[in-house]
C-alpha cells in the first residue's frame, strides 16, 4: 500500500480487510482533474498567504498542470485519488510536494473536486438536453401535418397533432435542463474550511481566479468563482448540490423514460405509427425476423436505477451528525452512474429521433374511429344551448347505442339521431368526424 496523507499518531498498519472496504481509488480516480484544480487553486492561495515562495509555487502548479494535461490511471496501490496525485507530486518535484498539504484537509479537498465535477458534468448534460430538445423540434416540424390519436389511460381520447405530442416533451427536457442550470449556479465554490474549524490563512487569499486554470487543464468551464468559507461546519457537511444533481438527473430519465415507452408502443406491429432505423435497434439469436428496440428499453429501465441513485444517497445522508463522515464517500458511486448513464441517454436519443420516420398511413386509419370525436359531439350540443352535463349523458348513451347495433354514428338518419336529441342533425355532426376540424376547434392551445 503506497504512503497514506495519515498515519503519524499510528503504529500499526491498517487491516487489509479495511483496506479493501475503505478503498475509493478505484472509482474516484474520476476527480483527477478537479482535484488537480482544486491544487492548483490552493498553491496560489498558499503563495498570497507567504507559505510558499514565488519559485514554489511556479514549481508546484507547474508540476500539477502537467499532471492534469496528461491521461490519469488509478494506482490501485493507493486509498484515494487525493493520496495518489500526492504521491505522483512528490515523484516529481521531491520534499517540495509535502508543503500542498499545509492548511487543507481532504474533508475540504474532495467537496472542492466533487462540487467542480457537478458543474462541468452538469453544464454538459444541459448541453445534451438542448440538443434533443433541438432534435425533436426539427421532428415536430417536418411532420406538423400529422394528426394522431391522442391517449389518456391508454385508450383513444380525442385527435391531437403529432407535433403538440412531442412538443409535450420539449417542454418536459426544457423545464429539466433548467433545473439543471439552476442546480450547476447555486454550487457555490469554496476553500479555507479545513478539516471542520477553518484554516490560518485570511478569507481574503480566497478570492481567485479560476477560469485561466480550467483552460489550463481544458476542462471547458468557464465563469468560476472561489470564495472563502462562510461557515467551514457546513462546507465539509453538505452534500445537498450532490443530492440536487442526483435528483435533476433523475427527473430528466422520467421524461426519457416515458418518451422511450412511447415509442417502444409505437413500433409494435399492434400501433405501426412509427419505424425506427435499424442502427438503433438490435435483434434476435433466435428469430431471425426479431427488431427490437432495445436501446429505449435501457432508457427505460435505467430511470429505475437513477431514482435509486437518489433515494439511496438521501438515505445514506439522512442521519449523519455534523460534520463530516467517511460515509460521505459512498456519494461518489451513485453521483457519477447517474451523469455518465444519463449523459448516454441523451446521445442515444438525439441520433434515434433524428431517423425516426412516421407511418402517416397506419396513424390516419387509427382516426376513423368514432369515439375520437365523441367529445366534440358534446360541445356541438353545447353550442346549441344544452347544458354539458345533459350533452354528455346524450353522446354517451348515443355511443352505447352505435356499439351494441355495430352502426356508425355518421351513419345514423335524422330520424335515429333524434331517439337522443331532436339537435342532432346527420349533416351537421358529420363534419364533425374531421380530425382537422377537430384539433383546430381546441382554441386554448396556442399553434
């Protein structure tokens, strides 16, 4: 086991079974960059605040950029990442590595990296989120002519235009993304928290900026601010960012989620309304005729698995007295499965929605059906002075009537029509059987 950033009160070495237990090299290796950053940023403080001289500081960052510029490999050898570019530092620049530890703890450290990590993955899956939204938009308008059935309960409701369908989704992934934005500007990004108590140096060797680092290390963020803690309890305590990523990344997988199940019901031979491109399908070792939509079925099923990255994090954080705790550490896995599964979601969806094609025929011969236009009836009736709850029970026992007989209400004579009101006259309701006059009659929606 490589030399810990611990271990001077103890005189025994750790129990490999808690080696082994206690390990996070193995996954947080993922915040190379961003604790590099975070180094970087508190050499300089160390600079402004004369624990390290001029050329010290040149040489350390110097050191830490390189590192940071290069591909990081976890050293299993190692319990953290922390411990590990500590130990790389001092392989190349000697003694003068074991002054960046002065005045930080990694209870300080890793809150630093971790809250960076959300921001950058953050600000990508926002970016992602645009770019569906924009994937979809272009779908909408190129079949705005297409009308379709609309469901509720899963069951023929009345007609809508396809592109107010999935324009049900761009506003569903707009609102998301905002969510998303809002969660990357409230991280608030601070250093000087120490262990738990603060640290010697004054608040303001704080305040830097951090943007020419990010460029450094091309992390592709920019508009950074370090402010010094306000209350360094809190700065080690607080994981709400982590559990406020976990839950916008949850809420974007419900509406990928749903969309994907859309789909999914759409391609079976029962609906046919759309056709999805081979590429973004996968078949059978069995049935050779097999296309199955396997990628929106991952869509599907992961929404599982990052509502249980959210709840299993709050869970975890739900009883842990002030301040920090190793338990802490146990974000990590959860924080970084929901961003890189969601961030594949978002890829995988925009290049599908690009070659979906819809079959136009097969979704006109669905609107045939009467019952679409039931609704309509109704507020024909309305319209000539009938009170709806009257106009509702009239078009329901006149569709009671058109199944039982196996007669089509357009069908009906003058003479039949009035069994249920002497205002329903054949050649003014079935205009009425139009799924065009139908979806323009809905006035509330604005096109």
């Amino acid at each position: 086991m490589a030399k810990k950033l611990w271990g001077g009160r103890f005189t025994k070495p750790t129990d490999p079974s808690v080696e082994e237990f206690t390990r996070s090299i193995h996954y947080d290796y993922k915040l190379a960059k961003y604790d590099i950053l975070g180094s970087v940023i508190h050499v300089e403080i160390l600079g402004k605040a004369g624990y390290l001289k001029p050329g010290e500081v040149y040489r350390v960052q110097t050191a830490l950029l390189k590192m940071g510029a290069g591909k990081f490999s976890p050293d299993l050898s190692y319990e953290d990442v922390h411990s590990q570019i500590q130990g790389m530092l001092e392989q190349k620049i000697g003694d003068l590595a074991l002054k960046l530890h002065t005045a930080r703890s990694r209870n300080d450290q890793v809150v630093f990296a971790t809250k960076v990590y959300c921001k950058d993955k953050l600000a990508q899956v926002a970016i992602l989120g645009e770019n569906l939204t924009n994937a979809l938009k272009s779908l909408a308008k190129a079949n705005s002519d297409i009308i379709m059935p609309g469901f509720t309960h899963m069951q023929h409701a009345q007609p809508v235009y396809l592109k107010d369908y999935l324009g049900a989704y761009v506003m569903m992934l707009e609102a998301g993304v905002d969510k998303v934005k809002i969660a990357a500007t409230d991280i608030k990004l601070t250093m000087g928290a120490g262990a738990v108590a603060g640290t010697p140096i004054k608040a303001k060797h704080y305040n830097v900026l951090m943007d020419k680092y990010a460029k450094k290390l091309k992390l592709g963020l920019t508009g950074l601010k370090l402010e010094p803690t306000k209350n360094s309890v809190y700065t080690v305590s607080d994981r709400g960012f982590v559990a406020e990523a976990l839950n916008v990344t949850a809420i974007i997988a419900a509406h990928l989620s749903r969309f994907a199940e859309d789909l999914i019901i759409w391609s079976t031979k029962e609906f046919d309304f759309i056709d999805i491109d081979e590429a973004f399908c996968t078949g059978s070792s069995l049935m050779p005729q097999k296309k199955n939509a396997d990628a929106l079925e991952m869509i599907r099923g992961c929404a599982g698995r990052l509502y249980g990255n959210r709840i299993g994090f709050l869970t975890i954080i739900k009883g842990l007295p002030l301040s920090y705790n190793r338990d802490m550490q146990l974000d990590k896995e959860p924080l970084f499965d929901s961003f890189e599964t969601i961030v594949k979601e978002l890829k995988v969806l925009k290049g599908l929605v690009k070659t979906l094609k819809f079959n136009k025929d097969k979704i006109e011969s669905q609107l045939d059906d009467e019952s679409l236009y039931a609704t309509d009836i109704v507020y024909h009736l309305v319209n000539k002075s009938v009170a709806f709850k009257t106009a509702h029970e009239i078009v329901g026992k006149l569709v009671r009537y058109s199944i039982d007989n196996g007669i089509e209400i357009k069908s009906m004579t003058d003479h039949e029509l009035s069994r249920f009101s002497d205002k329903l006259k054949n050649k003014e309701i079935i205009r009425l059987f139009d799924p065009k006059v139908s979806v323009e009659s809905k006035r509330s929606v604005k096109r």
